[in-house]
C-alpha cells in the first residue's frame, strides 16, 4: 500500500476545493470509510491525499444538530448519516418507511453504524472480477467485461453492456422512488435529482456517476412516501447483497392502487425503473393475489440475462409483489409468497 496524506476539511466548501486541487493527481473523499478501506486493501486505488468528510456539516449547524430533519414538506438526510441512523429515525420511519426498510437489513451492525449515506449512494460495484487486483477487466481500462463469458450469477440482467455490474446500493433505489436529490457543492450545480446522479456503462465504462470533479455530496432531500416498502431477495438473511430487490411507493384508493412507482435493485447497473409496473399496477387492489403476480410479472419484459442469472427472471416479481404488500401494510402475506 503507497503513502498517502490525509486532509481534514473544515467546510465542504474546502474539501471541495481540496479534491479540485490539481497538485493532486487522485484525491479521493472519505465518509465512512468502508469501500475506501476494501479498494486500498485490494490494491485497487492509490490516492495521494485522502480526505476526510465524515463528520463535516452545514454551516448552520450546531455540535448534536439532526441529521434528518423535515420541513418545507422535504425530509432533509445530511451527506454523514449512518445507515444506522436512517434505520432508527422516527421521521423516515413515518414519512419514507422504504428507505429505513432499504438500510436496515444492509451489510451488518458493525458497517450499518459507520457507513455514510452519501457514501452507499457512491460505493463502486461488487462485481468479482472488478475486484480482483489482478483481473484487468473492461471497467479497469481493460479489453472485455469477463462476466459475459465467465461466472455471471450476479451479474445485470438490464443495461445491455458492455459492463454488466449491478449497482451495489440499497439506499439509492429507495431514494430514486422518493424524488431523492442529492445536493451538490464545488461545481456549476447545486443539485442532482437522483434518476440522473448515475449512468450506463455504455457512457463511460470506468465510472458509474455524474458527479463533476470536485463536486462533493453534501445532503440529500426527498419527498415524503409514507405509503412505500422494500424487499431483498438474498442468499442468506445475514450479511449477503441481494440478488434482486425492489422498492415501492404507491397512492392508495381503499385497497386499490391507484399510482404506483417502481424502482428494482441487483439487476442492473443503475438503479432500474420499472415504468410498466408501475402503469400495470394501476388500479389492481392488494387484496387481488393474481392481478398483482399479473403485473409485477411485467418487471422483466426486455431482460436480457446471462448464462448463470436466469433465476433473477423469476425472483424479481416477487420481490416487487413483496414489496407492494409491505407498503400497503400487509407484511404477514409475504411470510407465505412463492
């Protein structure tokens, strides 16, 4: 592991210009740390100053300040706050169930304590092969994306290449549903709505956002959801990323839905909506078992899988229908879902 130097902004306004610094040829932010810590283990970056914005906050605000506050009909989620805190507040609970669900069963205690939201927006992706320091695959400036020929099982089955990574983040699907904005300092905007704060790889293979350089994440706002629900699909219940998942918001009339949106996790290299569920959804009661398998059915019209992810074209409907049911109140029925 090479030497690097380690900044300690005072403002984002200072880690912004820190990372704009061209005495600097790999800057790089700190929030919690997790995914940093795993890439310079991994031999896969060699920043020369890494910078500290772990506990960096609005001007305004005071030592024991909120990190999730409401007002304006917004809830407001500061760039620092832990996962475990989105999990526990009692604003997100009441006003965006789907992002407390989403965080809360994420990595483990241990990581939920200390990762950042800003930082599980912006993790990189899971894939092995992007992984293996010796691997020089099409992300890391190489020839080819080894999964379409290689062990693909949790591989894209959306975004048509020709990287086929999933996007690793739980929060950000819930987010995309709430009309999450993530709000920006160092660059020519101040905020980025988050169905455009990633891209395909078909843009630009070696990065999966569109944060300019020296732009910094300072919050993130979203609109209230109260009638929303996550689910994962996983190996195993513990520590495990999904392998499909689902977050939901709808607009109940009784038990009909009558607006629904729909945004899939694990299956594709940016958080993936799903337009025809959502007009699908329209009008079926939460009551109606059949009408909604009909149309969470529609979740996979256009995948295109791999060799060794078949199974995600089953899994994902039942995610979403899992998700419609916690939404809408109904948890018990997912107990017994096949």
């Amino acid at each position: 592991m090479n030497r690097f130097a380690f900044a300690q902004p005072r403002t984002f306004q200072e880690a912004a210009t820190m990372l704009a610094d061209k005495r600097f040829s790999l800057p790089v932010l700190k929030g919690g740390g997790i995914d940093l810590v795993d890439h310079l283990k991994e031999g896969l970056t060699e920043p020369d100053v890494v910078i500290n914005v772990r506990r960096l906050r609005p001007g305004w605000a005071t030592a024991g300040s909120p990190q999730i506050t409401e007002s304006g009909g917004l809830i407001r989620i500061e760039a620092g706050t832990t996962l475990a805190d989105i999990a526990a507040s009692e604003i997100i609970r009441a006003k965006a169930p789907v992002l407390a669900q989403a965080v809360e069963y994420a990595a483990s205690p241990q990581v939920r304590n200390v990762a950042t939201a800003a930082g599980n927006l912006l993790q990189r992706p899971r894939c092995w092969y992007y992984r293996h320091r010796q691997t020089e695959c099409l992300k890391k400036g190489g020839m080819k994306c080894f999964a379409v020929d290689g062990e693909n099982k949790y591989h894209a089955i959306f975004g048509d290449g020709p990287c086929f990574i999933v996007h690793p983040s739980n929060l950000a699907p819930a987010l995309t549903i709430c009309d999450g904005v993530a709000h920006v300092i160092g660059g020519k905007r101040e905020q980025i709505p988050l169905a455009e704060l990633y891209h395909l790889p078909a843009r630009d293979v070696r990065s999966e956002n569109t944060l300019e350089p020296g732009e910094v994440v300072t919050h993130l706002t979203c609109s209230p959801a109260p009638v929303s629900g996550f689910y994962a699909v996983k190996e195993k219940q513990s520590f495990d990323w999904p392998l499909v998942a689902a977050s939901v918001w709808m607009r109940l009339d009784g038990a009909r839905i009558s607006e629904a949106r729909v945004c899939a996790g694990a299956v594709a290299p940016v958080p993936w909506l799903l337009p025809r569920v959502d007009g699908a959804l329209r009008g079926v009661s939460v009551d109606d078992d059949a009408g909604l398998r009909r149309a969470c059915a529609v979740a996979v019209e256009g995948a295109r899988p791999l060799a060794d992810n078949k199974y995600k074209l089953a899994l994902l409907p039942v995610a979403i229908r899992r998700a419609v049911l916690i939404a809408a109140g109904k948890p018990q029925a997912t107990e017994v879902d096949a």
